[in-house]
C-alpha cells in the first residue's frame, strides 16, 4: 500500500501549491485593503468652517403641490450644502475673511484676494442667495403685497399683473443658470435678472424677492417646463417678509 512518504514530490507540489494560494489570497486582501484606503483618501470630509446651513423655518413637504418635497430635500441638503462647504474652504487660509457675514463677503467682491474671488462670487453667491430664497417662500403664502411695497410696485410698474409680468419675464429670458429678483437700488424698485449664483448685493442693490430658476430648483417635478414652475412659484411668496425686506432696504 502506497503511503504519503512513498510520493515526496506530489507532498512537495500540494504544499507549494498551498502556499502559494495562501500568499495570493493575502496579496488580494492587501491590494482591497489599499484601494479602500486610497478610495477613503479620496473622498475627505467636507470642510468645516464659519458658514453654516441655516434653519428651513417649514417641513421639505410644506410646499407641495407647487413644489415638492423631494426636491426641497435635495435642493437645501445637497446643492446649499455644497455651496456653504465650498465657501469654507475658499476661506480657510483667510481668517479675517472668514470672520465676515457671507452677505459682506459678496458686496465687496473687489476686495476678495484674486485666488479665491471666483470661488466666493459663486459659492458665497450661493450660499447668500438660497438662504434669502427659503425665507421668501412659505406654506399657506402667495397673494398679492400690502402697504408701502404695494404702492411702490404699483408706482413703478403701474400695476401687480405688470409687474408679475416683468418679473416672469426675466425668469423665463434668463438663459442657462440664474435668479430673477425684484430688488431696491438707487432708482428706486426693478426687476433685474442675475447669472449663476452672481447676487444682486455685488451691484449694491438689496433682494426684496427672488426666484431660482437654476434647473436644481424645479427639474424633478416640471421637467423642461420652466414657466409652470414660476408660476406655481407665485403661490407661495411671502410678501410679509418682502415687505420687511423693502422697509430694511
């Protein structure tokens, strides 16, 4: 009867053949142990910083049907949320920046170092303008304005419905990524348009309501459909806050 001693080599081969196995399965673990490694090195934590993601004041459904919860979620966790990161880390090597308000950041953009005046201007733009936006809009709103707004809209447009339609006007022209806003300057009230998260603020002229019309804001429920978008938009205005926004202005 044969015996394992009687085949030296064939115990040889199983046990090389063995080890062999065992230093590639441990070359595998260590390869997927580095790429989960190098992948966690990709992927950092978001900055911290000075600017925050201030409080929605209403539920993502609160909106509903004129705009829905799903892209509320979306629009203030994930697009605000970049914009306030991004800020963060345009900031981090400047601290005396870094201690003013985002507002005053965007209204003096001439004075932003060069290197990061872009990133400001777009990301501190951002973050000014969608925290404006969450508080011109709210459940239960829409109408027309009251009081001292009123009677300068109707002043310098001669009527809501013109100026209503000014203001869809300009959110429906506004090519690509933008806002559409009715904003206080020197002349008085006037409805303007801005490019991607450029702020009214820069040209010295103060927001009383504004309206993103960037595709974030409306894409999911309207698809293409810009229009039916600003006009469900009007449902939801809060024109008690943009009266306080003009009388502050």
């Amino acid at each position: 009867m044969a015996t394992p001693s009687d085949h030296p080599v064939d115990r040889r081969s199983f046990l090389g053949a063995s080890a062999a196995a065992l230093a590639a399965s441990g070359a595998v673990g260590m390869l997927a142990s580095n790429a989960q490694a190098q992948t966690a090195a990709a992927a950092p934590a978001a900055p911290t910083g000075p600017y925050k993601l201030p409080k929605l004041g209403y539920a993502f459904d609160a909106l509903e049907p004129n705009i829905d919860a799903e892209t509320m979620e979306i629009h203030y966790t994930k697009h605000h949320q970049a914009y306030i990161d991004k800020l963060n880390a345009a900031v981090a090597n400047y601290p005396e920046l870094a201690k003013l308000p985002a507002d005053e950041l965007v209204k003096k953009l001439d004075a932003i170092p060069e290197e990061i005046r872009t990133a400001v201007q777009n990301n501190g733009g951002g973050h000014v303008n969608h925290t404006f936006f969450w508080t011109i809009i709210g459940p239960g709103k829409g109408g027309q304005p009251t009081g001292k707004l009123a009677e300068e809209i109707n002043k310098k447009f001669g009527s809501f419905a013109s100026f209503k339609e000014a203001l869809n006007n300009a959110a429906a022209t506004r090519f690509g990524s933008g806002w559409a806003w009715l904003v206080k300057g020197p002349e008085g009230l006037e409805v303007i348009s801005t490019a991607n998260q450029d702020s009214p603020l820069t040209a010295g002229k103060t927001p009383i309501v504004g309206i993103d019309v960037w595709e974030h804001a409306y894409y999911l429920k309207y698809r293409n459909k810009r229009p039916d978008y600003v006009t469900a938009w009007w449902n939801v205005v809060d024109w008690d806050q943009a009266s306080k926004n003009f009388d502050a202005a």
